[in-house]
C-alpha cells in the first residue's frame, strides 16, 4: 500500500478529556479487588493535523502535548506506517489519524501483506469479560448459579459466545472451601446455558494455588475450560508442574498470563511451553509493541489474547490487531456505552465483533460533547 503522510503536516492542536461512561451492568469483586462498579472513563485524545481530526486512548499529559504541538506528522511513522517508538504515547490518534487520511481501516494499514478480504464485514472472535463475584451477598450457591447464569443468558442476548468467569471467591471473599465450591458450581452452571459450543474461560487473579487449582478443574471438567488466566503468580516451577499435571489428566486446559505487572522472564517461560497464551495490556503494553511481540509470539508457537479491561476504547482497537498476529485468539470485550462516543458501526454477532470498513478505529466522536468535556475538565493545546 502507497500511504500517504500528509508531507509538510504539523501537529496543530491537541485536546485530552476523559468521557465518563458506563458498563451495561455492575461488576463487582475478583480474587483479590473490589466491586469495579458501572462506571468507567475513556482517556482520550483527539489531534487536529492537516485539517484532520483523529483520536484516539492516551494518557498524555499537558507538558507533552505542547512538546509535540508543531512537529511534523511524518516524522512521527516509518516508511511503513508504523508509529515510531518515542511517540507511542500517542500511538493511537496517530493510527486513527494516518487511516483517515488513507481512507483505510487501521487493521488493514497493519495487517500482512497476504491478508486477504473475506465476504462480509472483517470479523474476529471475541469474549464476554463481564462475569465477576456479584453473588457474594447470596448465602446459598443455587441462587448464585441462578444469578450467574442470567448474565450469561443476558451474554447470548447481546451476541456473545465466549465467556470468561472470575474465580478464588476463597482466596478472600469468601471461607475456602465455600469459595472453592461456589466458583465450580458458577462455572458448570455457566456453561449449562451457555450451551456445548460456547468457549468458556476462567480468571483466578492469582487467587488458587497449585493444589487447589486441581481440584477446581477435575471438578470442571465437564465445562470444558478453553483457558486457565492466572491461577497463581507466575513461577516457572509450578507451571512446568501444572502442565504436566494437565497432560497427564487428559485436560486441554491451556495456560494464560501476562496482564498486570507480568514477571520479566514470562515470555521466555512462553517460549520453553510454560505460558500457552500471553495477555499483556493493550492501551498499557500497547498496540505498536503487540504488533511487534505477536509475529515472535507466533514463530514460538505462543497465542496471544491482548488484556483491556476498563476504559471500552480497547473493544473496538483490540480487533484491528488480529490480522497481524496468526495466533490472535480473542478480543476481551467489556461491554457499555459513554455519550459522546460513537461506536454504532461496531457489533457483536456470533461471537465475533464486525469490525467496520471505516477509516481508522472506526469510531466517531460527538464534537459538541467532547470539546464540553475538554472545557469541563481536560485541556487542550494548540
Ligand atoms: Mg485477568
């Protein structure tokens, strides 16, 4: 593809708010954290170059805006298009700023050059991330599998087919035991209405520990868990165990970690077939070091499965990654709404998230709600 980079283009302005939004219902506690509660708050920067607005999730700050204020554009991406390393700060509006002056869809700017259009919308599969402790006030496991199970049901209703399930109610909330018995009673009662077909995973927040952790599949295994995220901190040791152990029970449970402060040493444990699936950040990590990791990740025989939780922006920029990655496996979706940012072009069908043939991420912001947000509480720079 020719691109083209807007020569003799500066940056002209740049405006920060964060828009205050909201998840379709209540997420309360995991293993070791709080209710994370409905609401949440988009970072997001819109720059105007060229005559150009683009936007994109940042966390800039003030300072760095007005270092960057009047720099050329294309001294800000390779020949290639990539950003380069000292603006990822402000990877994003970059991205969605370069495929609307293409008239191209982010994915398909960094997608290989063998990606090949299929009939239909660009689609990738995607999961329902929403499923966390909001049982915690019921005494009785029948009315906490009740519970889960209309989230999941509410889950089918919006289109998903995946469904990750926080589990180590013990590790805190609850007595051990109790804990242990609730999080098997939620999984196998999740994946009775989720139905044979659905992909169900689970999340321990580094809430089990190598024995408990057995005990939790052999008593799920008749849900068929796709993967395993974090069942305790990572350590080389245990999880040479805990694949062996999974081996020698006949468990196709694969491994998933990397989200947080992942140990230094955890892509190398990766690549020796220790981790299965790596999941570190995609706003935090971030999108241009993923699309350097992912092909690594691929030659290694690795899959990679980018974490976003909070802040909805990741939902729609995790999708434009998965053409570069072979092993790309999921979108982790964590489904609601803030005013003033449109994502209407987006669904969710089939367990798959329909990505639109639109410029950039695909998304649209109300201008008169934004520039409101930048006045009431953001800045802007210009
Ligand atoms: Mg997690």
């Amino acid at each position: 593809m020719n691109m083209e980079f807007g020569t003799g283009v500066r940056l002209d302005k740049v405006e920060w708010a964060a828009l205050p939004g909201e998840r379709w219902r209540n997420a309360g506690c995991n293993a070791r954290l709080g209710v994370h509660g409905k609401a949440v708050a988009v970072s997001l920067v819109r720059i105007t170059a060229g005559g150009i607005q683009a936007f994109g999730w940042s966390v800039l700050t003030h300072d760095r805006a007005g270092a960057l204020l009047g720099q050329p554009l294309k001294a800000m991406f390779t020949t290639e298009g990539r950003v380069r390393p000292e603006y990822f700060d402000l990877e994003f509006p970059l991205l969605d700023w370069l495929g609307r002056v293409n008239s191209q869809p982010v994915y398909r700017l960094v997608a290989p050059a063998s990606f090949e259009d299929t009939p239909g919308p660009f689609s990738v599969p995607c999961y329902d991330t929403s499923f966390y402790f909001d049982d915690l006030h019921l005494n009785d496991d029948k009315a906490a599998v009740e519970l889960m199970q209309a989230q999941a049901q509410e889950g089918l209703s919006r289109g998903h087919r995946a469904f990750k399930i926080k589990v180590g109610r013990g590790a805190f909330y609850m007595p051990l035991n109790e804990g242990l018995q609730r999080d098997i009673a939620v999984v196998n009662g999740i994946r009775e209405t989720a139905g044979s077909s659905a992909t169900l995973m689970i999340d321990a927040n580094n809430g089990y520990n190598f024995n408990l952790i057995k005990d939790l599949l052999l008593r799920t295994r008749p849900a068929n868990i796709f993967w395993l995220e974090e069942p305790f901190h990572e350590d080389a040791v245990l999880y040479k165990h805990l694949k062996e152990w999974l081996a020698a029970e006949q468990l196709g449970v694969l491994l998933a970690d990397g989200e947080g402060h992942p140990d230094p040493d955890l892509l190398i444990w990766a690549e020796a077939g220790l981790v299965d699936i790596i999941q570190y950040d995609l706003r935090y990590y971030g999108f241009e070091r993923w699309l350097a990791l992912g092909p690594v990740l691929d030659a290694a025989g690795v899959r990679s499965a980018p974490h976003n939780y909070g802040g909805l922006y990741g939902n729609y920029a995790s999708a434009h990654i998965a053409p570069a990655i072979r092993g790309f496996l999921f979108v982790e979706w964590d489904g609601g709404f803030a005013a003033g940012l449109d994502d209407t072009a987006y669904r969710i069908k089939d367990g798959r998230v329909m990505v639109p043939d639109r410029p950039g991420f695909g998304l649209e912001l109300d201008d008169k709600h934004f520039s409101g947000q930048v006045r009431l509480a953001g800045w802007s720079v210009a």
